[in-house]
C-alpha cells in the first residue's frame, strides 16, 4: 500500500516543497523515516502515533517506510507531523480520500490529536502559493500569519479527526480565501525629537532618502530618543514589503499582526555576531539584521559592539541581504535595513562640553573612537552632534499636527527621489563639490553618498535640483566629524 501527501518545510525564510511517501509492507511493526530528515522531523512518528490512538484510530500493522522527498535536500521541523498521519491513515485503509489531493498540508500533531500551531507558517504558505497548490491546510492558530497569502484557499483545522472528516467530505469545515488582516489606523500623537530644527531637519532627510546615520553626544542628551522619533517618521509598509516582513517574523517564530509600522530593532551591545547574522543549520532562524528587514537597526553605544558583530555590518548594508554559508550549505537571509547608531564623543561622553568637563586623555579619546573602523564609518551618511542640553532649552516637542505635516514632507520626497524626478548635480556645483571633497581626502562611496543627501535635501524642499546650499548642508551634515572620527580610526 502507498500513500502520497504534498507538505513543506521551512529553510531560512523560504519554503521547500515536500512529498510525504508512506509505504506499508509485510513485517514486524515499525517505521522508517528517510529523506535526511532532522531531529524534530525524526521525533514526529511519536507526535503522530500518540495522536492516532487519541482520535481513535488504530496503529498501521506492518512495516511502515515514510519518505521526505526530494531526498538529497535537509528537513526540518514538526510540519510533515498532518500529512504523515493522513499518509498512515490511508495505508492502513482508515482514511478514503474524496478530495484534498491538490492540496497542501501542514500541522504538528500534540499527543491529543490537536493540531499546533507552527513556526514559519507564513513562508511555508508562501512555498504553497508559489507551487500553484489548490488549497493549504494549517492548523487554526496560524490563521492570521496565513491571511497574508493573497487569495489562496485556507482550511484552517483543529484536530486531526477535522482532517480526516474533511478529506473524505463529511464536517462543517469549510475552505475560505486568504485577505490580509487590515492595517491598524496610526494614532495622532505628539513626537518628541530633541536637537532643535537642524537635527529634525537630518531626521527628514534620513527618513526620507534611508540614509543611515550616526548620533554623537554626551549621555543624556537624546540620542536614543531622536533615534527612536526617527522610526515614526518612517513612511509604513507599503503591501508587499509587509509580508516580507511578515514573513521573517514567522520564521523567528513572533507575533504575526496586521501592522504597518516599519521594524525598529534595537540589540543590546552584548550581541553576538549570531545573534546579529541568525542562526543556521537544523533551527535555522533570522537574526537582527534581518528582523530589521525594511525597517530600523539601532545601535547604541556603537563602540561597545564587539568588533566581528560592527564588520559584518559592512556587506548588507550595500547589498541589502546576507549569505551564510555552513558545512551543509548556504543561506541567504533579506537584510535591507536603515542604521541609526549612538555613541559619546569620548569614554566619558563629555568631551563636547570642553576640556574643562572632560577626564579623558587624548589616547583615550582616540582609542576609543577607532573602535569605529575606517570602511564602516565610510558607510554612514550622516554624523550629527547634539548639543548639550541646558536648563531652560525648548523639549522639542512636536504637536500631533506638526508630526503629520513632516510627515506628509516626506512621503512627497521620497515620491520624488522613487520616480527619479530630480535632475543631476549642475556641471559647476559638481566640480565644486569634487573640489571639497578632494581637500578631505574624501572616498568616491562617500562622493556618491553626499550627493546623494544632497538630493534628499533638495526633494524635501520641492527643489528639481540640488544646489549650491544642499551641497554645504550636505557637507556639514556627512563630513564634519566624519574627518575627526576617520584620523582616530586609522582611515
């Protein structure tokens, strides 16, 4: 007897179609798992036989072989638990199938006969999208993650017996198409961004062309709070940027919502460069980089970072995504982030308010800022100081209708940077600019990224144009201290 079940199984934040085979033979009760299959897929056969007995069915008498394939690639976790025990099922003769056959099934099986939530659901349903299935069967409580699955035909069930009952046409359990969740309405609130109108101006600009930055200032003094404002002036995800990201969530195994809020991720400085890059093998799951996929990566105390986690920064940032390449092959992982990072000024933070306040010696000072390394601060497009605050300063904070006016700025400039409407640097301004930037000892990434924030400066005044002023704001934003930081770094 054979019996034959489509599933899939997660890899990195994709899924891998799979066959389930189950084959009964004559001989002593057993059964046979092949397919390279892992440790969580090899524990299924007491997930499912404990399952069988709960809803009442009876254990297949014989030789049971159940096969993963295509066999040559590694299959992990619990989602093969549904199709292999409709597979025993029929082998057996306890289940006739009327329909399901084109149809897609995933599930882990608890002891009772439940069916449980999974991990990955999402791109597992992705897999099933993109391999025309008929339908997907899924457990009830990955319901919401699989709404982001445009149209596909959902069956979401409780139990194995809902399953079978359904397979053979009988149950109330009726298919329905996949509609994602509705974005939840941003509240009106007021925003908190400290530094005065330069600084919320940098904000705009950084929101507006994705440019990443640096904060430096004394403890206290706003960085991580202009940090966190600079997440709510980013415009939200737009539909299919939100089930990517969706999508990520799941494979990490969190709370799937209908938010189009963009990611904010902020690790501790203690993280390591697994933590940072995610996990790979058997488990394989994202890490933050790719967690900030389409949104915020924020870094504080930048310096304090492990030196390998500050490197491996390098690549995504220009690629977009990672690689990470093991023993049993390779996985590439979206990383398409904006990074907002914090440091003081020297270990005690308070060098910027003059000698005077200052314990640091200049060994120390350089020391400590040559922790950023040249080709990583090559990488930022603004370095911005806040100033110290003093009693009585203004708290910056912008009422619910200003927030929504910047916001609104934005959105018109990035619509003007995406469609191209701005024209290229005039001949004199370039040449001036080359000219600035060769008395700095400036790199060609660098030329291109302050040209760069040149345009986002002129798309958010409604300018056609970067002119000679966008290049000195440019210019003050992206290289003031950026030359300090670069001769304490070596570069």
């Amino acid at each position: 007897m054979h019996s034959s079940w489509q599933g899939a199984s997660l890899r990195g934040v994709e899924g891998l179609s799979v066959r389930v085979e189950v084959q009964l033979a004559r001989g002593l009760p057993a059964l046979s798992l092949v397919g390279l299959a892992g440790a969580a897929t090899r524990e299924s056969r007491e997930r499912v036989y404990g399952a069988l007995r709960e809803s009442g069915f009876e254990l297949p008498a014989g030789r049971v072989t159940v096969n993963l394939a295509p066999a040559e690639e590694p299959k992990e976790g619990s989602a093969f638990d549904l199709p292999m025990a409709l597979g025993l099922l029929e082998v057996s003769g306890q289940l006739r199938p009327r329909r399901g056959r084109d149809w897609w099934f995933l599930g882990e099986l608890g002891l009772d006969g439940c069916l449980l939530p999974l991990r990955g659901a999402l791109p597992l349903g992705l897999a099933a999208l993109a391999g025309r299935a008929a339908g997907l069967v899924l457990p009830a409580g990955n319901l919401v993650e699989a709404s982001y699955l445009d149209g596909l035909p959902l069956l979401p069930l409780a139990t194995l017996r809902e399953a079978v009952d359904w397979i053979e046409g009988r149950g109330q359990a009726q298919p329905h198409r996949a509609q994602p969740p509705a974005a939840a309405r941003a509240e009106r609130a007021a925003l908190l961004l400290p530094g005065g109108s330069r600084l919320r101006r940098a904000m705009a600009a950084a929101a507006a062309g994705g440019h990443n930055l640096l904060l430096l200032g004394a403890p206290g003094n706003g960085k991580s709070t202009l940090a966190r404002g600079l997440a709510e002036l980013l415009p939200p995800l737009d539909r299919a940027e939100r089930r990517e990201v969706m999508a990520l969530r799941s494979a990490a195994g969190l709370a799937v919502d209908g938010s189009r809020r963009r990611p904010l991720r902020a690790p501790h400085h203690s993280l390591s460069l697994a933590g940072l890059l995610g996990r790979q093998g058997a488990g394989a799951r994202p890490g933050e980089l790719s967690l900030a996929h389409r949104g915020l990566l924020f870094l504080d105390e930048l310096p304090e970072f492990h030196r390998d986690v500050l490197e491996a920064l390098r690549e995504p940032m220009e690629e977009g995504s990672l690689v990470v390449s093991r023993g049993a092959g390779s996985l590439r992982w979206p990383a398409r982030f904006q990074l907002a990072a914090a440091m003081n000024p020297c270990p005690c933070g308070q060098s910027l308010r003059g000698r005077e306040h200052c314990r640091c010696t200049p060994g120390q000072v350089q020391r400590y800022r040559s922790r950023i390394s040249g080709p990583l601060l090559d990488r930022l497009d603004l370095i911005l100081e806040l100033p110290a605050w003093r009693p009585g300063d203004a708290t910056d904070l912008l009422s619910p209708v200003a927030v929504l006016r910047l916001r609104r700025q934005i959105l018109r400039a990035r619509r003007r940077l995406r469609r191209g409407g701005l024209q290229p640097l005039a001949s004199a301004e370039r040449d001036w600019l080359d000219q600035r930037l060769s008395e700095a000892g400036a790199s060609f990434r660098q030329r291109l990224k302050l040209a760069a924030l040149a345009a986002t400066l002129a798309a958010l005044d409604g300018r056609p144009q970067p002119g000679r002023s966008e290049l000195v704001e440019a210019l003050d934003l992206g290289l003031r201290w950026r030359l300090a930081l670069r001769a304490a770094a070596g570069g």
